[in-house]
C-alpha cells in the first residue's frame, strides 16, 4: 500500500471538504437576500439552512476524522485498528480511507450496536 498516494487522497478529500465548508457558511451566514415576508417560504428557508448546517456538521466531522488519519500517517499507526489492534486491511482503507477499525471492530461498534 503506497502511503504517499493515501497521504495525497486524505489530503484532496480535505481541500474538497473545505471548500464546500467556505460555500455553506457563506449560505447560512452571510445571506445578502432580506428575510421573505411570505411564511411560507420562510419555512422553506428555515428548513434549508438547517440542511445546510448538517451538511457542514458532517463536512466538520469528515475532517476531524481525516485530520486523526493523517496523524496516524505520521506516526506509523495508520495501518492498525485502533480497537484491536490487527490490520485495518487494505481494501478498508482505499475505500474509507481514514478507517480506524478493521471491518470485525467496526461492524460491533457501528451505529446499531450502541
């Protein structure tokens, strides 16, 4: 597994990410439209910011995520499950490439296993 390219693909999802983060936050926050006066469409816009504000949660998280992976990268962990300890697996990792359990680990400690 070529670390370097990793290194490089967590780094561009990064960049991706950040960008998008810039569009939302101008969306919800520096708004140049005035408020509509119509209540209906000001249930639209409300239901449409918070959307946004998800999407720039979850774009938050994905870097936070792939900031920990780039970590790993620097300090030879990054292969490991950070459970378990054993090989993450490489086909993990080129599909999820900032994974910090092997597929056993992550399949106990998933959304649905609290």
């Amino acid at each position: 597994m070529n670390l370097d390219q990793i290194r490089e693909k967590l780094l561009a999802r990064k960049a991706e990410i950040e960008a998008r983060l810039q569009r939302t936050h101008k969306h919800i926050y520096l708004k140049d439209e005035p408020v509509s006066a119509n209540f209906n469409e000001q249930i639209k816009q409300t239901e449409n910011d918070e959307l946004v504000m998800t999407l720039e949660a979850e774009g938050r998280e994905e870097i936070n995520q792939i900031d920990h992976a780039l970590q790993r990268l620097s300090d030879g962990s990054y292969l490991s499950c950070t459970t378990c300890g054993e090989a993450i697996g490489e086909k993990r990792l080129q599909v999820i490439p900032y994974a910090e359990q092997c597929i056993a680990c992550a399949s106990m400690t998933g959304p649905d296993r609290s």
